[in-house]
C-alpha cells in the first residue's frame, strides 16, 4: 500500500504518499499530472494508494514545515524514486544544486555530462514527483527566466524568493 496523506502548506494543498521504505510522490494537489503520476506509481508498486500515516510522512510533515518556517535547507526523509537510470541521474543531481541558488538547464545538462541533453533533462526535471524536496524548482532557464514548474510559476517564484530570503546569500546577488 502506499500511503497518503493530504497537507496544507503555504502554497496550496500538496498530496504525499510514502511507502514502507520512504516518499514516493509529493505533489500540490492541482497538477494536472497528478492523476498520471498516482497511477504510474501504483502500477510500478502494484498496489493503491490509500489515506493515513506512516513514519515516513510524519517525518515530510514535521520537514515541510520547518522548510516554509525558513528553518530546513536540506530534508533528510528517505526518498523512492521509481524512473529510468537517466531520469533518476537527474533527480539526484538536483539534490546538488544548494537551497537558495539556482542552475540552468545547460548547467545542469553539463553536470550530468552532457551538454547536449539539455531537453532530455528538461523533461526528466518535469517528471520528478517529489516536488520541493527534489528542488526542480532551482532549475531556471539559460538566460535566468523562470521556466517549466509543475506547480506553476508563481510557485516556483515564491520558492526560489523564500529560499533566498532564507539562504544568507547577500540580498545584492540576483537568483536571476
């Protein structure tokens, strides 16, 4: 079973679901792939998702909290990132790009080593369904727009500014 609870937060409602081995999804509960994503990882699990508690989303609950607090830089809950290799190489190296900072696709591309998978990776950060925690929102466009967000943009605003607010980076250095 995978478990799932529903969270309040201070950009709208997020849906989390966790296993007995750690978050599988946390999503803001008006993505338009939420339905896709619940399905592809019942599938992947063979079985459903069904509402309540586990450590795992006590220990996401207790973390978001003190992220939108300011007070969380880095989660420590565990993370099930069911994908193809490529996709979870992504996934992991956006775990590098440290809170308050940012990196482009091509930044990003040329830390998996290859400068030339930019859309590839594009479309890997799309299909992370552990928003916030696996930081996609960190990845901005070339040129420094905000581009691509699963949650929409205005929330990828409001991260990368609550993030900076947060970082200690001095306020004369630009995200974008």
């Amino acid at each position: 079973m995978i478990v799932k609870a529903t969270i309040e937060t201070e950009l709208g409602t997020m849906i989390a679901g966790a296993t007995d081995e750690g978050i599988c999804l946390l999503e803001f509960a008006d993505r338009r792939m939420l339905e896709s994503e619940c399905s592809y990882l019942e599938k992947y699990f063979k079985t459903t998702f069904q509402e309540g508690e586990n450590e795992y989303l006590s220990l996401l609950i207790r973390e978001l909290n003190e992220y939108f607090e300011g007070n969380l830089k880095s989660f420590s809950v565990p993370l099930i990132t069911p994908g193809t290799l490529f996709q979870q190489a992504v996934w992991k190296e956006l775990l590098n790009i440290p809170y308050g900072s940012t990196r482009s696709y091509m930044e990003q591309s040329v830390a998996l080593g290859n400068a030339a998978s930019i859309r590839a990776v594009a479309n890997a950060n799309g299909m992370n369904r552990i928003s916030i925690v696996i930081p996609c929102h960190r990845v901005i466009g070339s040129d420094g727009s905000l581009t691509g967000y699963g949650g929409g943009l205005k929330r990828k605003k409001w991260l990368l500014d609550h993030e900076k607010r947060h970082s200690g980076i001095p306020t004369d250095q630009s995200l974008f």
